[in-house]
C-alpha cells in the first residue's frame, strides 16, 4: 500500500519490517506506519519544510515512524503561508515512540506517540511570533481535519507551539500552558478570529450589482420551475444511520453566523449540546453542532455570503434551518434540507426590507437557487463530490460532479483496479430535474441517462459525436427530408451491464464509463429513410475527429436495429448484422472499407465543406522530401504501445516465423546490394542514419499490419524515403507511376524504390518456387502506402489521372480520395 504525502509517495510498512519497538498509535488516530528502509530509504522530507531528520529527531534510531497526510498538509500550509508574510517556523520534534512518553498524560506527548502531533518553534526565537504561528494553523487545519471527523489541539508553550491532531474520540483543544503574552481566554477569542479569517481565505469580496434581485414571491434562475428543478430533488434522507453520507457533511466552524435553536438536538436523547457559538465547534460526529451541519457546497455559499452581508449591509446572516433529521418532537419534511442542501436565513437584524438586498447578495455568493418567500430566503445548491466542486463542461452547460448516496453507489462502481485519479476522470452526474437540458446543439442529458438511475456518466465527447451526427441530417433536411436521430441506449448502471451484456461482449467495458451510446433514426420523427449502414459510416467520419480530442479512438457495432458507438483504444468495427452501405458491395468489402474511412477521418483526411477552417487547423498532411525529416510515431501509436496486453482478438506481431528465417539471406542479399547503388547517390542526410533506415525498412522481417514490428518498419522506412536522394518525379517529365504491381510495363516510369518492394525470392534456387520478399501476410511492408503519400503530396495544381480499366480505379480509390 501506498500513502501519498504531497508529491511524495511513501510506502506503508508491511509486517515484519518494524521488528524491535512498539509502535502502536496510541489513539486510533488513523496515522500510517512507515519504514525508513526499502522504497522509502531515499525520502528525506514529508512536505517541503516538514524534512523527517527533524520530524524524528527523538526517535531517529528506530526503523519506522508514524504519520498522517491530511495533518502534514495542514500544518505545512501554514508553514507556507509564514514564509509569505517573511516569518519562518522549524519543527523541532514530530513523532516519539511509545516507549519514549510512557505514562504521561500531556496530550502533546500522547499524540506524538501518534504521529498526529509537531512542535515548532519561530526562527526568530521571539515569542511574540508564537501567536502568527498559531493564527496560521487555525487558519489551514480546522476544515480539513474535521473532513476526517478529528479536532485539532493548539497548546502555547513558553517557546515553541505544539499542534496536534486527534483521535475518534478526542475533544478540541485551545491552551495556553507557559506562553506568557496572552491568557486563555485572550488566546481562544483570537483563536476563533483566526478560524474566521480561515473559512474566508481564498473567497474575494465579489461585485454583485450585476446580480439579480428578488422581491416577495420570485426566485432565481427566473426562468427554472422551481428547487428541484434546478438543484435536483431530494433522493436518499442522510441519517445518522447512514453513517458514510453523514460524515460527507459539514459544520459551519465559524462564530460569524447564528443559528436558531442551535442546542435543541444532539443526536441523542438525554446527551448535552455543546453551546457552538462560544467555542470551537467539535468535529466528532456525536457532537456535531446539529443545527450548524451542511453539504460542503451549502457551507461554501454560507461563507461568502455572511462575508458580503458583514461588509456591505453591517448586518449578520441567522439560519432558521439547515440540515434536518427527525427527532423525539419533530418530523423532517420530505425536502433538500434532509441532504443539506438548503438553508432557510433571514438578517440578523430582523429586518424585512433588507431581504431583497440579501437576495442579491445570495445569488452572488453562487448559490445555485434562491427563493424570496417575503420573511426569510430559502437557498439551496446542487449535489457536489467532495469540498472542491469539480466541473466538467458541455458544450452548451456546464455538470457538476456528484457522489451518490451510500446505498445506491453500486449502480455506478467501477472495476476494483480503477484508481482514484480514474474516477476523477469519469465523474458521476445527477440528472434528476435536469433531463431537458441542452449539453450540446440538438442533444439533451436525458439522452443518456439509465432509466434505472439518476445518476450517469457521460463523456462530452460522446455529447458532441451525437450532435455531430444530428446536426449532418439537420443541414441537409431541406434537400434530403427531415432525419430525427434517437438513443436507444446510453449510460448503463454496473448491474444493467451485468444482466445486459456477456464479459466478452464488444459493448462491455464502455456502458459503465459514459463513453458509448446506441443510436437509430426515430421512425415516428423522420419522414425520410435512413439505413443503419449510413449511420455507421457516418459515425466513423464525424465521430472520429471528436474521440481524438480526447486521445480515444471509435468503435462502431452495426446491429440489426441500432447502430452502437463508443470511444476506446483502438479502432473497431464489428457487423453482427451483415448489412453494409451503398458504397460499397459487400459485407467483408464494407469491413475493409470502415477501417480505411477511420484511418482517412483519424488523419484529418475527410474534410467537412461547411468545415474549411478546421479542416485546415486539424490536417497533418505528409511532409515532402527533406534531410530534416524525422518521423515521429502518432499518439495512437505511443497509446498502443502503453497498454499493458493486446487483446486476444488482435494479430499478434513476430518476429521469429519460419518465412522470416527463410527469407533472411534474401533480404539481406537485397539490402547490401541495393545499399551500394544508394551510396553513390549524394546522401544529404547522416550517411549511417540513412543505412539504418534503409536496413530497417528492407531488412526487417515481422508479421500483422499493426503492432510493434508494423510501427517500426513505418518508422524507417519513412524516414529512409525522406532522406533518400532519389527523386519523386521522374526526370523525364511528371508522369509518374502509383501502382506498378498489375502494369510490369509502366515500372520502368515508377521511382527506384518501387523495384525493392516488388522483389522475390527462392529458398532454395535449384527447386524451389519464386516467392515474394513482402508478402501481405507474412511479411506485410508499408512502402506502397508511404510512397502514395509522397507522390500526392508532390502533386499540385491540376492533377490528371490515366486509368486502364476499372480494377485500376478501385485500387486508387482510397488515394485518390
């Protein structure tokens, strides 16, 4: 297991490696124990100030220590933060063994046995600059420390601070103990000042007469049908008994909010309430400050907005209701209070008039509905994954991402090896209330929601390949007829996959990712009729510039009623159906021709004539002859290789075949005679570079037109053609030859290297049977291709093609187009 501590990533001790000391955390603070051997011999800090000759300087001869990561952060935010305001703080001690604090009972002591506490002392040596250390953890620890549901602990010693993070099961504690410039009660009223200014960081005082205000009866957004439209209704009631999706929530921790009835209920009939507004609130969930609890991005909205209210009205925020639960005496209504995403709040002050002016201000401190209800303001935000709202945006809205409740998040689990960097990469959204809204032109969420969930997956790049699609139809409707395209299917919950789909299904993996839709022409909204063939091709040549945005290829299903599409590694096309397009005659001619379409769309080849522009950004047109050359591998190439396997399905590339042993001495025959007549030529490129080229495009030996062996016999023999001497266009004129193969007459006009491609060879001269040096199968070559690539981009102005019959025309097609 790993833990990572900032950009550092440390390993977690495993049994047998801390052999000689106790090391237990004395109270279950969730600390890691760590060795200082093995991959971790080479670390030599924790965070950037936090370096561990100094964090263990009292137990530097044992193998192991202890540490928390979220305590570190904290604590070496506020280190930084002194550096910036030009006042430095060292640690001078951080963990102890347990050996080392037996029987004492300073809880500085305890919880450096913990790996939970640090002492430090201002370089400065001044104790007047304690209370700025102070202030600075106040400022950078109390959030996120409750985020784990542990308090902190401040104690002021004569000379130095000691932090520390504690247990389950640990109450907050602010202490003065020898520190000789403030008394208790002095130091905790600075104390929560300082956690004031905290909460505040980061959140600017915003111009907000630019922001709507409402009167008696109004809400915003004005044209929304109301709060659960906009934010999403309520889905699953958070409890106490769903103990996950009640620590997600958050108190207010701060003193410049009241809250009505704040000490009525604590969880527990009998149990006393803490009095929050007189100290620091407790962030053990039994002693939450019930009437103080939120989402984190309610509390995010409460902090702007009493900010704004203190300095531009000189009046205070009082919160009616937040969170509710029921409780001996009173039952929750059925409403977002019960997941925390609403507040009902009035002014301090009492004063009606000045709602309107808090209406405002609400809607500027990005609230995501506010109602004016004539006595107090209901407000209320949409679901929201973690403390940091992390957006995805459409091309026409923008998602939030969400975390479903508890109960229901088996209905979007991924597979175990998916990290959590994965699942910030495939967020989940919520679409309740919100099915009608535009994320793309002519595409609405509800496309692609389940009917079995409310909450999805959903790549914008699968939106904008559906809009794509629609929008090819919508412009020709006038011409054409009217084409209404529709899912059948998008976003598929992990047990409708399951109960849907086999293993080795080709639609398996993509469903539970938000990266495939099944799509068809809605009969009762088109009048004209179009094949599911059609809509396969045109996938390929709209979608596929889409999916490589996002460095993705496209696979495409063509199924007896519907037309599958998802974005994956590698191209795909299967065709259970057998149908195919009018362009071509055929099934298998059909498979042949989708793969050359996607390798044309891949490459920018296929221009859209409403398109020119960015057809013109997006070309990678081959480059013409130059000693400059270098080739580089595409992205798609690069992503292959990365892959940890090739799918059974894929051809397998070797090396070591037995047409590649029999034909060793014949290529290599070719390549030294063929290499002579090259160096007589001017090489303007590296002489030694351009024979391994050369080498390596005629010398290599390897099956499958894909792969590692493929790549690499792409990579040198365009490099070779490059650099070459030999010229493209012949010296007689500029009529020159594209495919030699079937007109042994017209080679003699091809260039030099047509002749390579086109060698034989015989095992065994005195019996065997001429063979080819490059065959398709056992030794495909990519010369042809390269060379029609230079030959067209040679080709300039008008260009005028001869044909013989039409079996040439079918063989250039594809160049030509």
């Amino acid at each position: 297991e790993e833990v990572q501590f900032g950009n550092r990533v440390f390993t977690v001790a495993q049994s047998g490696e801390c052999a000689g000391a106790d090391y237990t955390d004395p109270k279950q603070t969730g600390s890691y124990l760590l060795s200082s051997a093995g991959k971790n011999s080479g670390l030599r800090t924790l965070s950037m100030d936090i370096q561990l000759i100094h964090y263990r300087a009292s137990s530097s001869a044992a193998s192991c220590f202890r540490a928390h990561p979220v305590f570190i952060a904290c604590v070496q935010k506020a280190l930084s933060e002194l550096k910036t305001n030009k006042k430095r703080a060292i640690v001078t001690q951080g963990y102890r063994l347990p050996s080392d604090v037996s029987g004492s009972t300073a809880p500085e002591e305890i919880f450096a046995a913990a790996g939970t506490a640090i002492t430090l002392l201002p370089t400065s040596r001044d104790p007047a600059d304690l209370i700025g250390i102070a202030r600075a953890l106040l400022k950078h620890c109390p959030a996120p420390l409750e985020r784990i549901s542990r308090n902190m602990g401040i104690v002021m010693q004569q000379n130095t601070v000691v932090v520390f993070m504690g247990g389950p099961s640990d109450p907050p504690l602010l202490s003065v103990d020898g520190y000789t410039l403030m008394s208790q009660a002095e130091f905790m009223s600075d104390a929560l000042a300082a956690i004031n200014t905290g909460l505040e960081a980061g959140k600017p005082t915003t111009e907000c007469s630019l922001f709507t205000t409402l009167t008696s009866g109004m809400w915003f957004p004005e044209n929304s049908a109301g709060v659960d439209s906009t934010v999403g209704p309520v889905d699953m009631a958070v409890t106490r008994d769903t103990a996950t999706d009640f620590e997600r929530l958050v108190q207010y921790l701060g003193t410049n909010v009241q809250f009505d009835n704040a000490d009525a209920w604590c969880g527990q009939s009998g149990q006393s309430c803490a009095h929050c507004q007189s100290g620091p609130v407790d962030a053990r969930l039994g002693q939450r400050c019930t009437a103080r609890m939120m989402t984190s991005r309610m509390s995010d909205v409460l902090v702007r907005l009493q900010k704004l209210v203190r300095e531009k009205m000189s009046d205070g925020v009082l919160v009616l209701e937040a969170w509710d639960e029921d409780y001996p005496g009173h039952v929750a209504t059925d409403s977002i209070h019960r997941e925390g995403r609403a507040l009902k709040v009035r002014l301090t002050s009492g004063s009606a008039a000045g709602l309107s002016q808090l209406s405002n201000l609400a809607i500027c401190a990005k609230a995501d509905f506010v109602q004016h209800n004539g006595d107090h303001l209901l407000l209320a935000v949409q679901k929201q994954h973690g403390t940091v709202a992390s957006v995805s945006q459409f091309a026409k809205a923008a998602l939030v991402r969400v975390e479903p409740p508890t109960i229901k998040q088996h209905l979007v689990q991924l597979p175990d090896y998916f990290s959590e960097a994965d699942h910030a990469q495939l967020p989940v959204f919520d679409s309740a209330g919100r099915e009608e809204l535009e994320i793309a032109r002519h595409t609405k969420l509800g496309y692609f929601v389940s009917p079995h969930s409310r909450y999805f997956r959903l790549s914008r790049h699968v939106a904008d390949c559906f809009s794509t699609l629609q929008d090819y139809f919508d412009q020709r409707k006038d011409t054409d007829g009217l084409v209404r395209l529709e899912v059948v299917r998008g976003f598929l919950t992990t047990p409708e996959r399951d109960e849907t789909l086999r293993a080795t299904d080709s639609r398996y993996a993509s469903g539970i990712l938000g990266q495939s839709f099944e799509v068809r022409a809605d009969s009762s909204q088109s009048i004209t009729n179009v094949s599911l063939a059609a809509i396969a091709r045109l996938a390929v040549i709209r979608c596929t510039p889409e999916f490589k945005k996002a460095d993705s290829e496209i696979g495409v299903g063509l199924y007896h009623d519907r037309v599958y599409v998802d974005m994956r590694d590698t191209f795909k096309f299967w065709n259970p159906s057998g149908s195919f397009s009018t362009q071509v005659k055929s099934a298998a001619e059909f498979r042949v021709y989708m793969q050359q379409l996607f390798e044309a769309a891949y490459g920018s080849r296929i221009i859209d004539p409403d398109l020119p522009a960015e057809a013109e950004a997006l070309a990678d047109p081959p480059a013409r002859q130059s000693p400059l050359y270098r080739y580089t591998h595409p992205e798609r190439v690069l992503r292959r290789r990365r892959r940890q396997a090739t799918s059974p399905t894929e051809c397998q590339p070797k090396r070591n075949t037995a047409f590649c042993s029999l034909s060793q001495r014949a290529r290599r025959d070719l390549v030294t005679t063929w290499w002579k007549e090259a160096e007589k030529m001017h090489n303007y490129h590296d002489v030694n570079e351009t024979k391994a080229a050369f080498e390596g495009c005629f010398g290599d030996c390897g099956t499958c037109l894909s792969g590692d062996v493929y790549d690499d016999k792409v990579e040198h023999c365009s490099n070779y053609f490059h650099w070459s001497p030999f010229s493209i266009v012949p010296p007689y004129g500029s009529t020159f030859n594209l495919f030699p193969r079937e007109r042994g007459d017209l080679r003699a006009r091809a260039c030099p290297v047509v002749n390579l491609f086109e060698a034989s060879f015989r095992a065994d001269p005195a019996r065997s049977v001429s063979q080819e040096l490059y065959p398709q199968t056992e030794n495909p070559s990519p010369v042809a291709e390269l060379l029609q690539q230079l030959y067209v981009t040679h080709a300039e102005g008008k260009v005028k093609v001869w044909v013989y019959d039409e079996t040439d025309i079918s063989a250039m097609k594809n160049t030509l187009e």
